[in-house]
C-alpha cells in the first residue's frame, strides 16, 4: 500500500477534487469503507454497539459517515461530539435518520454518559483528530482523550486514519492518544505511523479506497510503499496440487565456517520452510560432520576449505554444480579469512575453470580434464560476511549479476557505503534508495521498519519494529528466506518484500509463543515461518 506524507495525500485529494471526485464524495467512500471493515470483523457478534468520538473535521465526517453506515446495518450507533458540527451537516443529519444517537462533550462535564457507552459498546472509533493535527493537544479535546484512554470499559479501539494526537509526518504523538487495536487509514498509510512512538499506537494497519482515479498523476508518482498482508498474499507464489519440486527451484546456500556452524542450518532450513523445492548446502566439510544429521532434507556439496573456512578454489565446484540452480546464497556465517574472499571474487569473475565431470557433492579430483567456460550466475542474494567481503572488491557493484540482493544490516550498511551508522539509521529510507539506484541492486535495510529498494525507485516499509529479531543468526533466516522466494521465481524486489515482512511477522509470532522478545531465538523465528505462511495464505499451510 502507498506511503504518503501529509502534504501528499493533500495534493492528491486536491487533484481528485479537480478531476471531478469531490471532497464529499470521497468522504462518503472513506466513511462507508471504514464502517464495512467493522462491521466484517465483527458480524458473528450478536450485540453490536458503536460509539463514535468525532472531532469538528473531515476525521469527523468519515466517523458518522461510518456510524450511519453501520445504524443501517443494524448496529446500535452513538455520535460522541467534542465540539458542535454545523446544524446543517449532512453527514450529522444521516446519522440521525439511520436512528444513531448524538450527545455533546458540553452536554456531558463530567464524561457519565461517555463511560455509560463505553462500557456497552462493542467498538470505539476514534475519528477526533485527523491527519493535518500538529501538537500539542488542546482542550478539551486532551482531556476526553486521557479519560477515555485509561477506562477501565475500553472496548475495541478503531483510529479513523490516525490515532488522534499523533503527527503523521513525524510520528510524534501526545502522550492522551487512546492506542488503537486497528488503524483503517484512508486511501493510504500516512508515513509517520511507521515510525516512533506513533507507531506503537496503531495496531493493525489497513487501507479502504476513497474512489480515487488510478490515472492521477499525483497518485502515480507516489513510489513509497509500506507492507501489509494483502500486499504480501498477491506477492507470493501459487501451490497447485500437479506441482513437484522442480515445480519451486533449487537453491544453493554457500554459508557457514567452523566458527559459524549454525548459519547454514539456519539458511538452509529457512529456505526450504518457505517453500523452496530443493536446497544444496555448500559448506566446508567439517561443517558436514557437523550438520548432516540435523539437515536430512538439504543436499550437500563439500566444499574445499582451510582450516574450516571457504577455500578459494571452492569456487570452481559451485560454478560446475549451478546449472540447476535457481537462486544463490552468499555469506551467512563465512567469517573474514583472505582465502573465502578470493573465493567470492573468484566467483563473481563469471570465468572459472571448471571440470568435465559434475561431481555433485565432492571435490574435483585433481588431474581431471578441464574446459574453460563461461558461467552466467542465478539470482543471487548476499548476507552477512559476504557483504563485508564483497565490499573489498574493485568495481563489486558491477561484478554482481543484475537485480541481485544485499541484506545488510547497518553496522554492514556502513561498510558498503562508508557513511556511519548514526547518518544512516538517521535517514534509512532516503539512503537506501539512492544506493539501491546507485549500486542497481536491490537494498533489504534490516532493523526497525526494514527498508526494501529498488533500483527503479520503489521502497518499500516493513511496519515491524521488535527486539525479538535483535539476536545472533535471524538474519541468516532471512536470507534463506529471500533466497528459497527467488528460487521459486518470485522477483527480487516482491522476493525480498515478502521475504522481509513474512521474516518480521515470524519474529513477532516467535515472541508471542515464547511470553516475551528477550527470549526469542533464532531457531524459535525459523520454526514460526509455517504459522505465519498459513496466515498469509491458506494454500501454502
């Protein structure tokens, strides 16, 4: 869904208007947008009864808009206004002919009547303030906010574009806003609910349409996304019941040393429980030993190593066994050694000398014949010490193949690029998308609200901000991830969208099944990937 600023979403509404879809029009397609979202989510209950904080603005338009929407569909609708509307708003006298109930903040001094419908109310909407709100709060509105936000009948909370009290370019928010449960925001996500404090308010994020024309020149030049489970749900790859494993590719995951074993189980299993067909672990062979009995599912392929680390002649075996090779790994768990990197430089040379004999799974015998051929590299996505390795090289942007994948973190971010990290966790979307132009990969900027550019001018938000990814080895989880999603023919940017968000929702899931983020573990992130998938899509469970 599309990210806007306040100025934006301002334009745009002011263009549509100019095209022929009035204010009004697009106020009764938001307020009848939200009232069906409510009402869907809770049909099955038998008692429905809404209360409605409505502000003196549009916010408080789309809200009765929405009340008397769900009067007509049978639910009990009460209009809570802070300041008196005009006697002849329209959207007031709908409310009143669909029989909802309307009482005044100066009706109520000491907010008897607000808790009486609180407490027998099924739903709040909280549509008082909107998205040109800039603080501080004032009253009285400060004061129905606070009370209302600590009462002890509270029942399910619905912001009507925004929480009301929060900023919607910066994030900054008033310490009354009432959290909300949900969040339906109009026609598209307003920036500063991804990012904090506001963002810890919001809830869930959806998105109703106001009618807008697909061909307004305001609304095309938005490149800004951020992710939510729709958007993820058309991204990933269909399952039919005729399909094998060739069906979802092969990866080859090239990870781990000695000092680093759990890199490439973490990968390697990532991969697969996203629904990659076939996975190959490339790794040294005292890493075999290692975790052979604990990857039954993977294939192996051992490669030539010194002292437990990547040798640099490895890289003519991962050359010989890529032909069937859907997407490559790089990275996880390699470790800085001078001879993995003049592994990966070789690698990415796309010349390498390779032997006549496949031999799948061991080392090239010496004394075998050999042919010079040109290898032309699958999708590729680098993690981890890969990237710091990959940093050291002349020209790497243009030694990698076209389109392929960095997921740095940004301790790693500041290798690449050479900007400290305290620039770069300052200004993370505007920076990954210059470099993700200037490099012509794709950019995964890992860590709270992951980043996902394009070359092409797409970004992308994951509106996930947890500790529970703050731990050793969730980042090889997602490479795998992103790696077994390209190996099935997802497109680099959608794979690592999708790749990032479902990643984020699993470390949420992890930390709810373990009572707490502090917990969370890698291995806990990598058994969460089944669940989240099958709320994504029933198909793929």
């Amino acid at each position: 869904m599309k990210l806007v600023s306040v100025a934006e979403m301002q334009t745009i509404e002011q263009e549509a208007d100019a095209s022929g879809l009035s204010y009004a029009q697009m106020m009764q397609n938001a307020g009848e947008g939200l009232a069906k979202r409510v009402h869907q989510r809770f049909n099955n209950d038998r008692h429905k009864a809404v209360i409605g904080l409505i502000g003196s603005g549009n916010n408080g338009g789309d809200g009765l808009v929405a009340l008397a929407w769900l009067a007509k569909a049978g639910w009990q609708a009460r209009a809570y206004l802070m300041r008196p509307r005009p006697d002849d708003d329209p959207n007031l006298a709908g409310l009143l002919e669909a029989g909802g109930v309307v009482l005044s903040l100066a009706d109520d001094p000491h907010f008897e009547h607000l808790d009486s419908w609180l407490d027998a109310s099924l739903v709040l909407l909280d549509a008082v303030l909107g998205t040109g709100f800039r603080l501080p709060l004032r009253e009285p509105v400060d004061k129905v906010l606070a009370h209302t936000s600590v009462s002890s009948g509270l029942p399910f909370v619905v912001a009507v574009d925004c929480p009301s009290g929060v900023d919607c370019d910066s994030g900054e928010a008033a310490i009354e806003c009432i959290p909300a449960d949900l969040t339906v925001c109009m026609a598209a996500v307003k920036q500063g609910l991804v990012q904090l404090p506001a963002h810890r308010l919001v809830g869930e994020i959806q998105v109703v349409g106001i009618g807008l024309p697909q061909d307004l020149e305001s609304w095309q030049q938005i490149r800004q996304e951020v992710l939510l489970i729709e958007d993820v749900r058309s991204m990933l790859p269909a399952r039919p019941a005729d399909s094998h494993k060739g069906t979802y590719g092969t990866v080859m995951v090239v990870a781990g040393s000695v000092n680093y074993t759990g890199a490439a189980y973490l990968a390697s299993k990532a991969a697969y429980r996203i629904g990659a067909g076939l996975v190959q672990t490339a790794v040294p062979r005292p890493l075999y030993e290692a975790l052979a009995g604990r990857l039954p599912e993977t294939t192996w392929l051992i490669l030539p190593d010194e002292m437990g680390v990547i040798h640099q002649k490895a890289a003519e075996l991962v050359c010989k066994n890529l032909e069937r090779t859907s997407a490559l790994l790089l990275g996880p768990g390699w470790g800085m050694e001078d001879t993995t990197g003049a592994f990966l430089a070789a690698l990415l040379s796309q010349q390498t000398t390779t032997a006549s004999r496949s031999g799948i799974g061991f080392i090239a015998k010496a004394g075998s014949p050999l042919a010079q051929n040109e290898m032309h590299l699958p999708p590729v996505v680098v993690d981890a010490d890969g990237l710091k390795l990959l940093a050291k090289l002349p020209d790497w942007q243009q030694k990698l193949p076209p389109g392929s994948i960095l997921t740095p973190h940004p301790g790693e971010m500041a290798i690449l690029s050479g900007m400290p990290v305290s620039e770069i966790q300052a200004e993370r979307e505007t920076l990954a998308g210059i470099y993700a132009r200037e490099w012509g990969h794709i950019l995964v900027l890992k860590g709270a609200f992951t980043v996902v550019a394009s070359p092409d001018g797409r970004t992308a938000i994951v509106p996930v901000a947890s500790s529970a990814l703050a731990s050793a080895g969730t980042g090889d989880v997602l490479a795998g991830m992103i790696a077994g999603l390209c190996a099935q023919g997802v497109p680099a940017f959608a794979a690592a969208c999708a790749g990032a968000w479902l990643h984020a929702q699993a470390g949420l899931a992890a930390a709810e099944a373990c009572g707490c983020e502090a917990s969370v573990i890698a291995g806990d992130v990598l058994d969460a990937i089944p669940q989240v998938l099958a709320r994504c899509s029933q198909e793929l469970c």
